[in-house]
C-alpha cells in the first residue's frame, strides 16, 4: 500500500497478477458486465473475478453467442460491449461475432486467452494463433507480449473500440501474462499516437452542403448506422434538420429509429425490401443527402442504375466508407452528430429560400407512390385462417403500443426480420437490434440476451424464424440461469424462408435443402428449459398468444405458424435499379427476366 | 466493380509511416488480398525513433477510385501515422536495389558474352560485386524501368537469377512524408 499523500520515491514494484490489472483496467473503463465462457488459458481471470463483485459475469452456452449478447448490450446502451474466452476453440467461436461486429460497426472488446508466452507457435494444447485469425474480423487487435503493456493495450483497446467507426477490437492474453505481477497505468490522457478519427466537419464543406440541398428542386435524406453510432443526440438533430428542411427521410435497416418511423416525413426503410416510395424517391431525387450510411449494394441495387440524376452529399465517420461504392460530388468527414448540429447552423446562417413549390411537387409525387400502399396484403380472418406473417409483426407491434414498459427488437436473419423491419415502426434509436452487414442467423437470441442484461425492466423481443432459432438455441439456458425474461417469437414457416424465395424466384423454385425439417417442438423445448412455450396455428389464436406472451413475466417461446408459401416484398431483384423493383407475387414474372449477372449477386 | 467515372488506370507509389510492432505487415498486405488490390512491390524496414517506427513503400495500380479507397483503407489502421500518395502529391525520386547473376564461362566460346555483359554493365552503371570464371553478380541501383530494361539485355548473355528489393521511394523537395 502506498500513501496517496506521500507518493513512494521509487517506482511502485507491482504486486497484482494480471488478471487484477486487467479487471482493474476494466472497471476504469466503466465496466459492469462481461458475458464469457471459462477455459484452462483464462482460469486466472475467473479467479479474479470470483474475487470481487463490481464486474458481473454472464456465462453463455458458446462463444458465439456471448459477442452477439455483448452487441445487444452494446447497441442498446451505446457502450463498449465485452467478452471473455478461452484461447483456441474459445477464441474461434468468437470469430463470426467479432465478424458481426465489425460488419455493424458495433464497438466490442473480446477478451481472448493464449497458451503462454513460451508456448506460443509450437501447436501448444487449446492453442490458435487467434490475432492471425481474427485480424480481417476486428477493427484491431492486440497480443500482450509484456506485463508492462496489459494495462495500456487495455485502456487503448477501449479506445479504439468506441472511436471514429467503432468496431471489434480483440486482446490475446497469455496465461503468463495474466499469472505474473504486472503494474497498473490509468488510463492516459494524451492523445493515441496514430489513431485520432476526425470527427469534426470541415465548416466550408457543411456551407456547400447547405447550398447544395437549398437548391434541390427533389431532395433526399438517407440516413444510417452511423446516426444511431452517433448517440441519441444525433437522431434528435436529425429530425430538427428533416423538419427544418421539410425534405422526406428514409433510413437504411441499420438506420431504423434514428428517425420517427410515424413521422410523415418519414418514407420507411429503403433498399431491397425496401418501402416502393423510399426506392423511388431515391431512384429520383436531384439531391441525396447520406448521413451514415455507405451505399451498401443492398440498398443500391445496380449501381450503375442508383440514384442516376442526383447530386450526392456523403457525411461519414470513416473516410473509405466515402466513394467506395459511389461517387459522390460532396464528401465530408466527420461524427454524424457534429455535422448534422453543423448543418442546422448552416441551414440557418444561409439566407437562400428553397424552391418550395418544386418540393411541394416532389412531395405530391411521392405520395402517388405511397398511394401504391405497397405493404399492403391480406389476411383472410374466418377462423382457422392460416395467418399472414406480416399480420404477425402488425398485431405484435399494435399490442405492444398498450405495453408500458421500454421495448427493445432484435432479430434473426432471413424474411422474418424484413417483415419486423417493415411493420414495426420505431419511433426512438438503440431500440432496434439485427445483424445488417454480416446477415448471421442465430443472432437474435443473444442479442436480446445481452440487451435484457442491460435493461431488466424492459420488454425484449427476439422476432426469430424457425431455422435461425436453432443456431443459437443453446442460449435458453443462459436465459433460464439468468431468469432473463426475453420474448422468442417465432414466424415459424417451416422454411429457410429467404432460401426458399429466391428459390422459387430465380431457381425455378426447386427447394433444394431449405425445408426445415425435423423440427423440435418448440412448446415443449420452452418447457424443458423452465421457460413458457406458447404457439397459435390460426388466426384467431394470434392475439390470445401475443397477449400471454406480453403478460408473462418469464422467457416465453411463441411458435407462430405462419404461411409458408410468403414471400418478402417489395422486393429489388439482385442486379436490378430502384424503380425496377417488384411489388407483389402479381408482378413477380418479372424477376424470370433476371440476367445471370444478377443472379452472381447475393 | 466499382462504379468509376473516372476509368484512368493508374499506377501509385504510396508511402505509409507505421508503428514497428509485431503484425503490422500482416495488416497492410493482408488488407491488399482480402480487398483485392495488386500490389507491384512492396518494401518495409524501420526508419525513425530508434526502430519505433517503420515505413513501408507500396506500388499499386488500379482506377482513381480504387487507389484512393486504398489509401484510405490504410489510413484508417490503428498504427498507421501517415498515408502519402507520392506519385500524385508531387515530384518524387522512386529506386530499387537489384543483384544479377549471369553464368558465362569463359570457356566454351562464352568469353564474347562476359566481354558484352561487362560492357553493358558500365553503360548502366552497375558495379560487378562477385565475379569467377563462370559467372558475374552485378549489383545496380535505379527507377524500375531501368532494372527491367538492364535484365532483358542480359537475358541472352546467360541471365540466371535476379534479386530486387522493390521499391525505396521519397519525395523531391522539402516535403516529407
């Protein structure tokens, strides 16, 4: 012990493991909760941990899951999510996480062991060269070589992870390292050495931006992840600039809540399914305005074809997010928040009128296409109807208007989460949980896991699929040792559903491996890992299970047998533009006109 | 592909000054394949503050559009310092280092061969570093082209392996990276 008041005149000789540095760093980053798996390589951390009680751990079925949970953490607090696993097949499970995240710009630290530093490279037991592996799938990584350096790469982890774009950022940990006494350093207060993001836009750019949209005659806003990233802040700026410009918003699956889906300015989401009004007004707009987004080829269909008559702005955190895909006329560095905050000050210090009766138009124009009402579909309501899954996600999202507490989505990946994605509106950003980049099945339950975790008094719904439950369904457990009241519901099709429409749309519909068979009783599996199971077959079941669902203060299961033959729509063909997108099964002929150079697209 | 308006080919010497730690050359050359740019040469070696950091020297080829999305890729890793597009920011010098072996005995008629080799070898300003009665090593420095145009008029003289470097390259002036 030393004497704050007398500091020592020598340098203090370390007298904790690495371990305690390491959960000492942890909690100087404001840590509370690590979701992990043990392992022999960090035995020394799980002892450290049994030791103290300012960290919780949540120990997950498998690694994979606990990077999905530390991302709904992640993504429904704006803090840095953290992992703990083992070295080798600990460290390899996390891999499509850390992929996930990095894709989703999702700020994680995963905490790796290694086999021990004299062992390393000599194909030791559990050993994997895990900074090898996962340096394509993290922002960053780091091996600790030294005692001297835990601390540092710790806090530095931090702040790469959380920084500029944020991302996954890895720490391999030799078991050595982490028996051995190490020093501790707070956390530093000068500047990283290399890694200082931009995040303030360049004035004269955001002035040209100005001008630009002022003189727009058919305006766009287009907005993404990098506005949710941003932090609350930042949505709430974004609706004050739509509002003040009157121009119409969409925003990209990544995007969604960022603005008020109720709002009338607000056109849905755009891109391949897409609302017909958001791809059309993107397909014909003379200025695009893209405030953290990057012109995924989900959202830009044929790029030869996108948005062919605009002038495009592209604000953006990371610079090689900016003409990557698209050339834009007005790239402009920064944090989504700060340059929106920018433009509002702008916008008012320019005293140029906009062209009102040219946007009045382009708005009557916009509305013919919202007229197309092209979510539209039907749902037969005698009893015993086999139920519509959009009239699924409809009638959960009316019954959960009445619920009073916060409520948080996450999803699985495949037409269920297009379909949430379509029919529940969301009014507020972090509310919305679903892998985007990565497109990874079996995210949802974790991910819920993780956003419950965080929020216990909150309503938590995994809208899932039957196929993509199954790849993480392990988690039950997780959910019934933490009595985690998460909500699975399930559209359940009996179909990889996605699969099985571009089956039918592009490959002559030969269902070749997407019938999900032999699938497990879903009631039953609720049961038997202490959670309700719940399943409606018709119609006029669907309100009563929705109900008890909402009502139950435990993890339910909801097994919502949904038509099979439903397809996702609208829909942009792969290789198609905008304005060739498809609306209905009436008009999907059209798709057998897809080249083959579309079908190479995913 | 990306969309390019501008659909010049090009060929780029980038500059990247990095930190010197365990990894980083992983990093830029596997950022190259996994994204599917050439790289033409590549050389690395530590430069400033006692080993601490390195510069790597990167020849690319590819549109306007994919060069820039190159630098920025590379600018956008956590130990990179700075990116320079020397080839497009100003004048710049760009050398390499080549060592040539050519095997022409001296019997068996060669002696015509080692007499034309040595000679070319002073036209081009190479230095003869090992010579036997069968072989010359020739080291010579200079731009790329030059290198290339040396080892095709060795070819015929009984070219047998060459070693380059790559590319070392700074920029003319005072500018600095």
């Amino acid at each position: 012990m030393t004497d704050a008041a007398h500091p020592p005149a020598h340098p203090v000789i370390p007298t904790a493991s690495g371990a305690e540095i390491l959960l000492r760093a942890l909690k100087d980053q404001g840590v509370d909760v690590i979701f992990g798996y043990p392992g022999g390589s960090v035995l020394p951390i799980y002892d450290a941990l049994f030791n103290q009680n300012a960290i919780r751990h949540i120990l997950v079925r498998h690694e994979q899951a606990a990077v999905h949970a530390a991302e709904g953490y992640a993504r429904s607090t704006g803090r840095v999510g953290v992992v703990l696993v083992t070295s080798g097949p600990g460290a390899t499970n996390a891999v499509t996480g850390l992929a996930d995240a990095l894709l989703d710009s999702i700020p994680i630290v995963c905490l790796t062991g290694q086999v021990p530093t004299h062992l390393i490279g000599n194909d030791a037991f559990q050993e994997a060269d895990t900074t090898g592996i996962t340096r394509p799938a993290t922002k960053h990584n780091y091996l600790v070589k030294r005692s001297g350096d835990l601390a540092r790469i710790i806090h530095e982890a931090f702040y790469v992870a959380r920084s500029g774009r944020p991302g996954p950022v890895v720490i391999d940990l030799p078991k050595d390292i982490l028996i051995g006494k190490a020093p501790y350093t707070p956390p530093a207060e000068t500047p990283h050495r290399s890694y200082r993001p931009r995040t303030e836009p360049d004035t004269a750019l955001i002035a040209r931006a100005v001008a630009m949209l002022k003189s727009a005659r058919r305006p766009m806003i287009y907005t993404g992840g990098g506005v949710i990233n941003a932090g609350p802040a930042a949505s709430a700026a974004l609706a004050r600039f739509v509002h003040k410009t009157g121009f119409p918003c969409t925003n990209t699956l990544m995007g969604l809540g960022a603005f008020p889906a109720s709002d009338p300015q607000f056109l849905g989401m755009l891109g391949m399914h897409g609302t017909y009004e958001a791809n059309l007004a993107m397909h014909g707009c003379d200025v695009l305005l893209n405030v953290g987004a990057r012109f995924d080829d989900r959202v830009t269909g044929r790029l030869n074809a996108f948005s062919p008559d605009s002038r495009k702005i592209h604000i953006d955190i990371d610079p090689s997010s900016i003409n990557k895909n698209v050339p834009v006329e007005l790239p402009i560095v920064g944090d989504a928040g700060r340059a929106l905050e920018a433009l509002l000050a702008a916008w008012d210090a320019d005293p140029t009128p906009v062209d009102r009766p040219a946007i009045a138009t382009w708005w009557r124009q916009i509305d013919t296409w919202r007229g197309n009402n092209c979510l539209r579909f039907t749902q037969p309501h005698e009893p015993g109807s086999i139920i519509k899954p959009q009239y699924a996600i409809q009638r959960l999202y009316e019954l959960t208007r009445a619920v009073k507490q916060d409520i948080f989505i996450t999803t699985e990946v495949g037409q269920h989460q297009m379909w949430a994605a379509q029919y529940f509106k969301f009014e507020q950003p972090n509310h919305w949980m679903t892998s985007g980049g990565l497109g990874t099945m079996g995210y949802g339950l974790p991910a819920a896991m993780g956003v419950q975790i965080a929020h216990p008094d909150a309503l938590v719904i995994d809208i899932a699929g039957e196929a993509s439950i199954l790849m993480n369904i392990q988690e039950m457990g997780t959910l019934s040792q933490y009595r985690l009241p998460v909500k699975v519901f399930i559209l359940n099709n009996e179909y990889m559903g996605m699969v099985r429409q571009w089956q039918e749309l592009l490959h002559g519909s030969r269902y070749s491996e997407s019938y999900s068979a032999a699938l497990p009783d879903f009631v039953k599996l609720a049961d038997a890992y202490g959670a309700v199971g719940l399943r409606a077959k018709s119609v006029d079941e669907l309100d009563g299970v929705i109900r008890e669902m909402l009502a139950c203060d435990r993890t339910v299961i909801a097994d919502i047998a949904v038509d099979p033959k439903e397809n996702c729509y609208p829909m942009i063909p792969s290789g198609a533009a905008h304005n060739e997108m498809i609306l209905g099964s009436e008009s999907a002929g059209g798709v057998a006109g897809v080249t083959d150079e579309g079908k190479v697209l995913v | 592909m990306a969309q390019d308006s501008n659909n010049g080919y090009r060929t780029a010497t980038i500059a990247v000054l990095v930190d010197n730690e365990p990894g980083i050359l992983a990093r830029v050359v596997g950022l190259f394949s996994g994204r599917g740019y050439n790289i033409d040469s590549l050389t690395v070696a530590a430069v400033e503050d006692n080993g601490q950091r390195s510069r790597i020297n990167i020849v690319t080829s590819g549109t306007e559009m994919v060069i820039e999305q190159i630098k920025a890729q590379l600018d956008r890793l956590v130990p990179v310092h700075r990116v320079s597009d020397l080839s497009k920011d100003g004048p710049h010098l760009a050398r390499e280092m080549m060592m040539i072996k050519i095997i022409c005995p001296h019997q068996d008629g060669g002696g015509g061969n080692r007499a034309e080799a040595l000679r070319l070898a002073d036209a081009f300003r190479a230095r003869v570093v090992d010579a036997s009665t069968e072989s010359f090593v020739f080291e010579m420095t200079g731009a790329t082209d030059k290198l290339d145009a040396f080892v095709e008029l060795m070819r015929p003289l009984g070219l047998a392996e060459v070693s380059r470097t790559g590319v070392a390259a700074i920029a003319r002036g005072t500018r600095v990276i």
